[in-house]
C-alpha cells in the first residue's frame, strides 16, 4: 500500500534542504522532477521510482492539520508549510526511506510530522537492481505513485485517517478523466473521506473501494459487495450489500445541513465571486469563510478578489475551488466558476455541521434564500438536512440519507415557467413569493428534515415545473 508521510514545518523546504533530506538514501540514487518541477521524485539508478515529493504549501488556514490528519496533531504557528512524501508500493524499502526523509525534514527545519512517530532520519539503502528488471523513463505526463494501471482504471491504495481531494489526488483525477480511465481508490475501513473528495469521487466509473480485513472489497458509498475483475473493481452482480457497510451503521445527534445553490450574474469587471457563499456562510455559522484553495489542505485566507482573479485567468475554463471554515463552526464548501452565454454562474454546496444540542436554523433558511435572490442573482437552492457526524467527514457505513427541507426556484425560471403556473404545485404546499413584485422568485417549504416522504413532494414539484420549463405565461 502506498504510504504517505506529511511533514508540517515551521520553515519552508527550500531546495537545500529538500536534498539533504533526500540523500536519507545515499549517494547511489537519482534526483528527477516531474509535473512541471511540481514533484521532485528519488529513483534507484536505473530509474526505478522510490520516493515522491510534493511541492511544499503555505497553509494559512487554522484547523486543517487537526481536520485532515486528526486532533492529536500540534502543527506549528499558521502559516507553516505542509510538505506530502509518498512512498511508491513497488520496492519494500521504499517505505522506511520515504519516512527517514520526512524525519529529516523536522530535524533540519523543525515543525511535526504525520504520523506523530516519524523520527527515523536513519540511512536507508534500497536493495540493488535486479538483473532482471529494465526502468523504462516515465512518459510527459506520467503519474508517480498509482498503485495498478490497467486499460480501464488506475488504482490508488491509501491508508490515513481522512483521505481528502489533494493537489496529487485531483491531478490523478484529471489524467485517468482525460485518459477515459477510471480512478478507484482503495482504502481500509477507518479511513473516511472528506465532502469534497466524495464529491470529486461522484458516481461510476470511480469508486471508494473498501477492503475488508477478512476478505473481499465493497463500495465504501452505497455498499455493494465488489470483486477484482478484467483490470477493474465491478459489483459481484448479486446485489448484495456487503455486511461490513450495513452493520457499521450508528446511530449519532448530529447533523449536517446542506444548500446547493446556484447563482448568475451579468459578466462586469467589477464583478466579485464568492458573495453568495459568503452571505449564506455569515448566515448559517454567524461569520465568513476562513480559508479556500484549489484543493486541500484548503491553505489560503478567504479572499473573493483572489477567487475571482483566479477565475479570470482560467477563463473560459471553469473554476473549482474548496472553502472552510474555523474550526469552531465546522462547514465546508464547493464551489464552481463557469462563464455561460448569460453570465458568470457560480454552483456551491456548501454543508455546515451541528453538533449534538445545537440547534439547526431551518426558520433561518427562507431568509437567506430571499436575500440572495436579491443580491447575487439566485437561481435555484435545495436544502436538507442529514443525521451524519457534525466533522463533515464520511464513513464507509450505512448512513441516513439527506432530506429535503426547502426548494428555492429564481426569478428567471418562475418568468419563464409562468407564476400563477408555478404557485400552484399539485402537492399540499404553499409557495413564498421573494425578490420584487416585478421579477418574483418563489420558496417552497418541504418540511423540517425527519420526514422521507418530502423527496417524493419534491420530486413531484419539479415535475410540474419541467412541464412549463422553457415557456413563458
């Protein structure tokens, strides 16, 4: 299994230190940099990759050692540089070495690491090459550390306590998308997966595989027993729900209460992205965003004007990014940049956690709704709400599903759907009209989170406003 070493420093890894570091395996192996010098990777002599390093963050951001490598983690003083070392499956030594190079690290320019017993600095020799065996150089583009690479899908085995959508782990996303491969990531069953990461895992091809120390795999999402089979990770086809992912389910007072929402606004150089998140982030947790990025660990002071410059330099490309928040209010963010032909729209899922006692605004919802209809151009927002652990993290067990509590449609489709039409959903609701009596929007209240039966009121509810989607009246 590929083994992944952090090193969190006071001091940023220069190139001097990062070679010292990396002669923990002596003089014998070969220094070489891949993805545009973003990686810096220790091969035996005939180019046997052994060690990976990533280029070094700034995490400016409070929380996120002890989010994404677990509370007992003292990082140093923010900022502190966030350093991932990755040792490659194919060589035994590979692992002791990747560890003495991350103790090294610490030794030289202080700081933590994980995980918390990573002090070797020892020499570590690999074993000679064999005869046998002939390096073949990695093709422009190649990806260091993919565990197995067949036709149809690279796989990814990964063991820490909560695997999130890193920098390495979304380019591999982006490589085997491009190359019309699947990505399966393979993990024991404590490891749990941030939101963003399930997002970027959504639906087949990939999976979370999960491997049961008993024996066999199932998918760590919905449960279905898996087997290896032609170069990929399939359902056994009996429809079986592994065991493992039905017994694991417990029960929790906690709850994560989710708004996916889009807005669209005219394109203007005075344009800034990012207010709707933050009106609806100060709405829910009483302050804004702490922290956003391009992965994580989110590492960058919440800015609206650097998101939006971003955006504009990858423009007409789209634009993903991750927002947090403080540690004190858990809540986590997606957010999408896409220019269309009507404007900039920006889709968010934003998912605030509420630990046992504290309370869920759901009276405050209809509010935020209409005040971003106001401001930012709302289009369309579902809320709802689920009973899952308040860290935002997910677990390969059984969980209850989310339940709808409001849907929010914009002024642009209530014209076009025709108001009295949409006031008059054949379910027992009664829309809120929002926004201005001359460009309405309507908010339709689904209940309070514990009834299931509100997918199927919602369901029917856009049912009946598709049938007018697209007309006027």
């Amino acid at each position: 299994m590929t083994q992944d070493f952090i090193a969190l420093t006071p001091k940023m890894p220069d190139t001097a230190a990062l070679v010292a570091a990396l002669h923990a395996g002596g003089p014998d192996l070969h220094l070489s940099t891949t993805h545009d010098d973003a990686v810096i990777q220790l091969s035996t002599a005939s180019g046997r990759p052994l060690v990976s390093v990533e280029a070094p963050v700034l995490v400016h951001t409070p929380g996120e050692a002890q989010r994404l490598l677990g509370p007992d983690i003292t990082p140093p003083q923010i900022p502190y540089w966030w350093t991932e070392i990755r040792a490659s499956t194919a060589v035994p030594e590979a692992e002791p070495l990747a560890a003495s190079v991350c103790g090294r690290l610490i030794l030289l320019l202080g700081g933590a690491t994980w995980p918390r017993d990573t002090t070797s600095t020892a020499l570590v020799e690999p074993a000679p090459d064999r005869a046998d065996v002939t390096a073949t150089p990695a093709p422009h583009g190649a990806l260091p550390a993919i565990d197995v690479l067949t036709d149809s899908t690279a796989v990814v085995l990964a063991d820490r306590p909560v695997l999130s959508l890193t920098a390495w782990l979304s380019d591999v996303l982006r490589a085997v998308t491009a190359a019309d491969r699947a990505l399966h990531i393979v993990t024991p069953p404590h490891v749990r997966l941030t939101l963003p990461l399930r997002t970027a895992l959504h639906g087949a091809p990939n999976r979370w595989v999960v491997q049961i120390p008993g024996g066999g795999y199932y998918d760590g999402l919905s449960g279905a027993e898996l087997i290896w089979l032609d170069g990929t990770f399939t359902p056994t086809g009996n429809g079986q729900v592994a065991d493992a992912f039905a017994a694991g389910a417990t029960a929790t007072d906690e709850h994560q209460l989710t708004l996916s929402f889009r807005t669209l606004q005219l394109a203007d150089t005075d344009l800034l992205l990012g207010g709707a998140l933050e009106t609806a982030w100060r709405h829910l947790t009483g302050e804004p965003p702490c922290g956003w990025g391009t992965a994580e660990p989110v590492n960058l002071p919440w800015s609206p004007r650097q998101m939006t410059d971003l955006a504009r330099d990858r423009a007409p490309d789209p634009t993903h990014t991750i927002v947090t928040g403080t540690p004190g209010h858990p809540a986590i963010a997606t957010h999408r940049t896409t220019r269309t032909t009507a404007g900039v729209a920006e889709d968010v899922t934003l998912t605030v956690g509420y630990t046992a006692g504290r309370s869920v605004p759901l009276d405050t919802i209809e509010a935020l709704a209409a005040e971003l209809v106001i401001t930012s151009g709302l289009t369309t927002m579902l809320t709802t709400l689920t009973t899952a652990p308040a860290d935002l993290t997910l677990s390969p067990r059984l969980t209850a599903p989310p339940i709808p509590v409001a849907f929010t449609l914009g002024a642009r489709d209530i014209q076009a759907i025709g108001l009295a039409y949409a006031r008059r959903p054949p379910v027992a609701m009664k829309p809120v009209q929002l926004g201005p009596p001359a460009a309405p929007a309507l908010h339709y209240p689904l209940g309070d989170g514990t009834d299931p039966a509100a997918w199927t009121t919602l369901q029917h509810l856009t049912t009946h406003l598709r049938s007018r989607s697209g007309t006027s009246g």
